[in-house]
C-alpha cells in the first residue's frame, strides 16, 4: 500500500514539473525576446528630467512596437562624456544619444542663431524656431555627418553662478568662468570683464575644488543636480543663454531600421520631447526651492545690469563677425 501511494506521488510530481515545463515555454513564446537591442547614452543623472524622458522614450518605442525594439538608457555618463559619445554616435559606437546643442554645433553651422545670447525673448519664440524651418535646417546639417537628429529638447536657461560673491555686473571681473567650447560664449565672458576656461561639463566639478575655476554658467536644474552649488553657492539669475538639448541617433543604426520603425521612433522621440519639457518647467521650480532651503543666494539682475550684459553680448557679435541686430534696445522685449 505504502508502495502504491508512493508511486502515485511520484507521478503527480512528474506531471507537475511537466505542466510547468509547458507553461513556461507557453509563457516565453508568448513574450518573446526583442529582435533588436539598442543602446541609448545620457550624461546626466537618473532622477534628471533628460534621464526620466529618454525612459519613457524607451518605453514608449518598445509599447509600440510590440517589444520588438528595446532602447537600453545608460544615465550617468555611463558611455562617456558628451563630446565623446558625440563621436561615438557619428562611428555608430552608441546609437542614440542625449547631448547639448554645444557639443555638436561644429557640425551644424546654422545652429550658431541657438548660441547668442539673450536672443529669444520667450521660450515659445525658441521651440517656434526649433520645432520649425531652423530645427529642420540643423538636422538636414547633422545628417551629412553621420547624425540623425529625432527632437528637441529643453535645457533651461543658463545663469552664472560663483564661489564669489555675485550680485551685479562689476562682479563678472573677478570671475574665471569654465564654459564648453564656445566662441560666441567666450567672447561674451570676456566682454563682461571675466575669464573663461574652456572644459568638458563633467570636469567642472573637480575644477571648482581644485581652484582652477571659481564660476560657470548652467541652467538652475543641472546647477542643482549636478551639485555645484556645494562649491558655488552664490546664482546670478542673468539667463543669458537658452540653449537646447538635443535627441540624435547613429545614421549607422538608423539606416539598419525599416522605414516603418524609424517613423514610430520619430513620433516617440518628438512625444517624448513634449514630456520631458513639462517635466523641465516643474523641476526649475523644485530645484529653486530646495537652493533656498540649503542657503544658496539667488540674486536677480537689476535692468541696469541687464543693458550692460546685452551690450556686453552686443560688443562679442561685432568682434566675431555676426550681425547684432538682435541687441538693438527697440527689438527686445523682456521674458
């Protein structure tokens, strides 16, 4: 009797093992795995709007095709930095990339009417321009150089910020301000009577502690969630630039997708624009909020100053060359 019962254990065991067998089969076939696995490069931090927007980018690709497609995020510069994964994008190293308007304008010789400062009164007037014929000219330009551009996306405003006292425009001289490569930015800099010192982003950090810069200029969100405020406490509000961030992909990669996916990617890309800028104008207001809380100093600019900085940014547009028209007191109206 023992035996028997024994026996019919065993088979139920059997058959147990055996159905779940089957049903994980089942289940894998039914959730099969992505036909193609794509990797994706940011610089900037996970809880950072860019990081949270390229996720629901990844998200919103592998929904919509069926999970076909799988874009891999790596925040935190995991790939390197902007300007390295830049190129790394061009080769078709990385496939798609989130990087700054500066690290790629060299390509782009039209993108130098995104790079003056004070040059959009309002934020509608730059998407106007960007979602527009100027988007549309700097794409066809990144494209001959290997580079697919997918959307635009917002990077804030930029302000200068210090490890000196900032409250005014006689300030700026006892600045030296690490920039990234920019002539028209540098040029400006030194207009106002600062320095600059040209660097990657991501060495500006250890710049500031070892002394080699006392300032720099970013948007009030990367200022905060970068944490250059431990070091530079003191946040010029002068706004001076508003330049955006850019989504790309690797013509190397892109010319391996169907016609079919690339237009899906595109609508995810431009969708994913429009999340990430709302994201943006919640998250400026966040991080102002918590530098007060720490003891930053947020200090606005007086009309006063903000004639000097335009004449400043005025004066860098003659010595480079580039029509200045746009600085005339008459054409300008205030954000």
């Amino acid at each position: 009797m023992k035996r028997a019962l024994l026996f019919i254990l065993l088979i139920a065991c059997f058959c147990i093992v055996a159905l779940e067998f089957y049903f994980a089969r089942y289940i894998e076939a039914d959730d099969p795995s992505p036909e193609i696995t794509l990797r994706y490069a940011d610089e900037q931090p996970e809880d950072h709007p860019d990081s949270k927007a390229a996720r629901f980018f990844s998200e919103l690709v592998y929904n919509k095709t069926g999970g076909r497609i799988q874009i891999k995020i790596c925040s935190n510069a995991k790939l390197g930095d902007e300007q390295s994964v830049a190129e790394q994008v061009m080769y078709g190293g990385i496939d798609f990339a989130r990087v700054s308007l500066l690290t790629i304008k060299d390509f782009a010789p039209s993108s130098v009417s995104m790079q003056l400062p004070f040059l959009y009164a309002t934020s509608d007037e730059m998407w106007d321009a960007l979602d527009g014929r100027i988007g549309e000219d700097i794409f066809s330009e990144l494209e001959k150089a290997g580079i697919i551009g997918l959307s635009w996306y917002d990077a804030g405003v930029r302000s200068f910020y210090s490890s000196k006292p900032i409250s005014s425009f006689d300030d700026m001289s006892a600045l030296k301000v690490g920039i990234q490569e920019n002539s028209i930015l540098k040029s400006f800099i030194e207009e106002t009577g600062a320095c600059s010192a040209e660097m990657v982003y991501s060495d500006m950090y250890a710049c500031f502690r070892a002394g080699i810069i006392n300032s720099a200029e970013n948007s009030i969100v990367t200022y905060q969630t970068a944490e250059h405020y431990l070091l530079a406490p003191y946040f010029y509000q002068t706004e001076h630039l508003h330049i955006p961030d850019i989504q790309i992909a690797s013509s190397d990669t892109w010319n391996q997708i169907s016609p079919e996916d690339q237009s899906i990617i595109l609508r995810c890309a431009k969708e994913s624009a429009q999340y990430e800028r709302a994201l943006w104008g919640v998250r400026e207001r966040e991080a102002e909020n918590e530098l007060k809380k720490a003891g930053c100093m947020i200090t606005a600019v007086s009309p006063g100053d903000m004639l000097k900085f335009r004449q400043a940014a005025a004066a860098a547009c003659v010595k480079l060359g580039i029509d200045n028209s746009p600085y005339n007191e008459e054409t300008y109206v205030s954000e």
